[in-house]
C-alpha cells in the first residue's frame, strides 16, 4: 500500500506540474524550440531509466540499506526521485502539441490525437512490459527497452527540428 501510494502520488504530482511547466514554456518558445525540449526531456527520462536500477538497487538497496530503517525518510527519497522522470512525461506533451501545431484552428484536433496516441500507448506499454517483456526478458532488460523507446523519440524529434528548420516554414518560426 505504501509503495503504491508513493508511485501514484510521485506519478500525479510529477505528471501535473510537468504538464503546467510544458505549457508555460511552450507558450514562450516558438516551435522549434519546443522539438528540442522534447528532446531533453526524452533524454533524460531514458537516462533514469538506463540508470533507475543501479540508482534504486545498487545504490538504495546495497550501499544505503540502513535507509530502510526510517520509512519516512526511504518514502522522500523515493518520491522525490521519481519526480525528475514523471516531471518530464508531463512536460513532453504540451511541447510537442505546440511543436505539432501551426494554426489555431487545427489545435484541437491535433492535441487530441497526440493525447490518445500518447494514453494508448501509455496503456499499452503498461500492458506488455507487464505480461510479456518483464517475463520474457528481465527486469533490466524491459528497462533498456523502456529507454531505447525514449531514446528514439529524442531522436526522432532532433531529426524533425534539424528537417523542417531547413524548411522555409522553420526559418520564418525559428527567428
């Protein structure tokens, strides 16, 4: 139950106010911009979770077991740490809706499409880490996976921002 609560409660929080901060900062930066902080965040979000086994094992667990002696200070660790990856799930979605987005008028139908694809995919990497990859591969593993997956977003949107800022459409917005 403790666990639980932790995770969702780290999730929400870091999910939320990522959300707020992307669409702050997608209000103040124009498109191309907006790619390349996607990408950042892309990036980090699979260096923790390359890392977030040596970090939460190796570290944690081996080096600082003593740690599990105050529940409530291994529950702030614990938090907080998982704050930095939701913090950046939740910033990529208004950035990349306002990367994605030219006009106005075509924002609402855009953004929706980017929610349910981002929600179904969500659902289904959930359903087959779960059921197949953590099974059939490992722990570690489905981690790497996880990250290869984050890794090539980032470099999907780097591609992106580096093509169509060559395009006229990029160098008007870009300036």
């Amino acid at each position: 139950v403790y666990s639980a609560t932790i995770i969702v409660s780290a999730f929400m929080l870091g999910m939320g106010v990522g959300s707020l901060v992307g669409g702050y900062l997608a209000d103040r930066l124009n498109q191309y911009r907006c790619l390349l902080m996607f990408a950042l965040a892309e990036l980090v979000i699979a260096v923790f979770a390359v890392s977030s086994k040596w970090f939460y094992y190796d570290v944690l667990y081996q080096t600082w077991p003593q740690l599990s002696a105050s529940k409530p200070l291994l529950s702030v660790v614990l938090f907080l740490s998982l704050l930095i990856p939701t913090f950046c799930m939740g910033i990529t979605l208004p950035l990349l809706s306002k990367a994605l987005t030219r006009y106005l008028s075509e924002a609402s139908f855009k953004i929706a499409w980017l929610y349910a694809l981002n929600t179904l995919g969500a659902g289904l990497g959930a359903l087959v880490t779960g059921l197949f990859l953590v099974r059939h591969y490992g722990f570690e593993i489905s981690l790497q996976m996880g990250a290869a997956l984050n890794a090539g977003a980032m470099v999907g949107a780097l591609l992106l921002a580096l093509l169509l800022q060559r395009s006229s459409y990029w160098t008007q917005q870009a300036d």
